[in-house]
C-alpha cells in the first residue's frame, strides 16, 4: 500500500472514532436530559398527590353526598302561626247574691249542686300567635234547670219550672314582653256577660210567669306567665280585671294551671279557676263567685 492511501485511511479511521465519542457523548446527555425530566414529574405528581390526597379525604368525612346546609327551623316557625285549641271541665261553685225588684237571694250551690242541674254546657278556649302577638278566647255556656211541687193551691198552680242560662265570652289581644325559658303576655280585652231566666207556673191561669235577661260587656286588662318545671311542665299563672263602673262595679278573675306535654300535639292540664263578678243596675243585682278545679286538654295545630 502506497503512503498516501495508507495516510488516507487512517486519516477515515480517526474520523470515524471522533464521530462515535460525539454521538455517545449525545447519547449520554439526551439520556441524562430524559432521566431528569422523568424525576422532575415524579417528583411533580407525587407533590400534587399529596396535596389532593388531604382536601379529598376532608370533602368525603364532610360531605358523605354533598351535605346541604340545615335550614333554621327556629326562624321559620317564629314566622307561621301557632294555634291552640283547648277543651275544658270546669267543677265549680258558685255563691253570692242575687236580686230584682228590691228583693235579694243569697245563694250558695256546689258543684254537685250544679251538676244535678245542669241541661247542657260548653266550655273551651283558643289562642293563636304570630311572633310575640296574640289572640286569645274563652268561652263559658251553661244553662240549669229545677221543677219544684207548689204547696200554695191559691195560685192555681201546682208546679213551678226555673231554668237559668250564663253565657261569658272573654276575648282578647296580647303582647309577649318575655319570650325565654319564662314566658310573659300583657293582654287587654271584653268580657261579655249574658244572664237569662225564666220561671214559669204550671198552670198559669194568673199570668204570673217571667222571662227576662241581662247583657253586658266590661273591659278587662291583665296578663300571663308561663314558668317551665322541667322538658314537658309548664305552670300558668293569669288574671284580669276590669268593670271600673263602666257596666259592672267590679270583673275579674284568675287561675293557676299546670299542663304536661304528653305528646308533640297534645298537653293535659289541671288547676283552679275563680272568676267574680258584681253587677248592679236597676232593681237588677248579680254578685257572684264561680270558683273550682278545672281539666282541660290542648291540642296545637301548628
């Protein structure tokens, strides 16, 4: 081989050890570039990872599905109206006096007195509030009757019928001044009384029977407190008066109650209710005490 073709191929040779030491040194950075690219998002997600991993484990403990928020039900009902309708049994007595024309009656009878004789009664009373405003009423109905045998053969009668009826409509408006545990009403209102009698002779050839009646209307003011004993007790403690001479001298009553919640709609009560009323015009007098336990239950509509 001649010097220049021998120049010639190890000058190929070197070349090509130049081109291989280049593309492994390329090869070497591009694989090095990859590596650390690979490590970097390694690096990236597991970060990401960890940081999803907390938020969604808080989102699944919280939300179960997706929990909405509880409505204020303490709110809401503030805003609707609450009704009660309350039943009662009113064992009272009743003593005073009574007078027409000049001629007054002491009269003195006890529940069973009155029980004996009695035709028919109702007795009841509702309350509905919104927020701290109420209305309240209460009904009393009641009417007796007697047949007594007339020893007085004068009179061409042998039988004398008496029937009395009471009818007392109390109605009022009130305001809750205290509305916690304890609760307060301020209250004012009418009181209409209705009192009818009649007596009649069997026969009555003289024409001596009656049949008469009174009505009248006081206002009365007064109030309410109801003193929790305890989840499901509750004590009522109310009153009122009135009359002033307006119509009657002198209207008033009060009461104490105690009522145990037996149910979300139903509570029975008990207690002690006296109501006295003195009323004088004319010839016409009516001074009475009505006094005695009651029993009642309540339902609550909303």
């Amino acid at each position: 081989m001649c010097a220049f073709c021998q120049h010639a191929l190890e000058q190929n040779v070197a070349d090509e050890r130049e081109d291989a030491v280049i593309l492994s040194r390329t090869c070497f950075a591009v694989s090095t570039a990859v590596l650390a690219l690979y490590f970097c998002s390694s690096l990236k997600t597991q970060e990401l990872a960890t940081a999803v991993k907390p938020v969604m484990e808080l989102q699944t403990q919280t939300s179960g599905p997706i929990a909405k928020p509880a409505p204020n039900t303490a709110a809401s009902e503030d805003h609707v109206w609450h009704v009660d309708l309350t039943p009662y049994l009113w064992f009272a007595g009743a003593h005073g006096t009574v007078g027409a024309r000049g001629r007054n009656v002491s009269i003195h009878a006890t529940p069973g007195d009155l029980l004996s004789h009695l035709d028919i009664g109702l007795m009841g009373a509702a309350e509905a509030r919104y927020k701290h405003f109420l209305l309240a009423g209460d009904i009393l109905w009641i009417r007796l009757s007697d047949s007594k045998a007339l020893p007085f053969p004068a009179l061409s009668a042998i039988s004398a019928d008496a029937r009395v009826g009471e009818f007392v409509w109390t109605s009022k408006v009130a305001y809750r001044v205290v509305d916690h545990k304890i609760k307060a009403d301020a209250n004012v209102g009418v009181r209409y009384w209705h009192l009818g009698q009649k007596l009649s002779f069997n026969p009555s050839l003289l024409g001596i029977s009656f049949n008469g009646s009174q009505n009248w209307a006081d206002i009365v003011i007064g109030g309410r407190v109801q003193l929790p004993l305890g989840e499901k007790t509750v004590v009522d403690l109310l009153g009122d008066v009135g009359g002033w001479g307006a119509a009657a001298q002198l209207d008033y009553q009060f009461a104490a109650l105690v009522a145990y919640k037996i149910s979300s709609r139903w509570k029975l009560g008990a207690g002690y209710r006296y109501l006295f009323i003195d009323y004088r015009t004319g010839p016409a007098v009516f001074n009475m005490v009505t006094a005695g336990p009651a029993l009642g239950a309540t339902y609550t509509f909303k």
